[in-house]
C-alpha cells in the first residue's frame, strides 16, 4: 500500500510500501520498503498524475532490488490491479 513520501532529492518520487498480507520481517513487524523512480515531471509526461495512487491502494511493482540488500527497489513499472491502471517508472531497458 503505497504513502505520499515528500523528499529533496532531485525531484524524484519515492513510494513507501507496507507489506501487511504477503510479507513479515523475522521479528514478525509488517515489512515496509521504498521504492524510487523517475522526477515527477518525467512521470507527469508518462501520464502518472500525482493523484493516481492513493494511502491504501493494492499494488503490484516490479523494479530492480538494491545491491545492499535493504528493502529498496528501483521501480520498473507499477500496477494496480482493481482497475488495471498501470505506469512504467525507470523502464524495463
């Protein structure tokens, strides 16, 4: 379930994902990972409004893990499956 993530970081869009149904840490918290992708006015140009996800919306992301093994990922493309809305973030190239 995506959060809004406000950040200074060039621009780029972050998204905090809680795994609360598919996934826990060892010590049994609910996993929570970010993942980033392109400056909004890249996404804006692809047709990812800043409006288009929503606190809560199920979603399904593929995208590229990070090499430290943190639970951050590069975000290829995203998905949500309740209306088939979907948006490609970094690009599977």
């Amino acid at each position: 379930m995506p959060e809004r993530h406000k950040n200074s970081q060039g621009g780029r869009v972050y998204l905090t994902l809680r795994l609360d149904e598919y996934s826990h840490s060892e010590d049994g918290d609910t996993d929570v990972w970010q993942a980033g992708t392109l400056d909004r006015s890249l996404l804006d140009r692809r047709g990812w409004k800043y409006d288009h996800l929503v606190a809560g919306d199920d979603v399904v992301l593929t995208g590229r893990l990070a090499f430290d093994g943190s639970n951050r990922l590069q975000l290829l493309t995203i998905v949500r499956p309740s209306d088939g809305w979907e948006c490609v973030g970094y690009g599977a190239n």
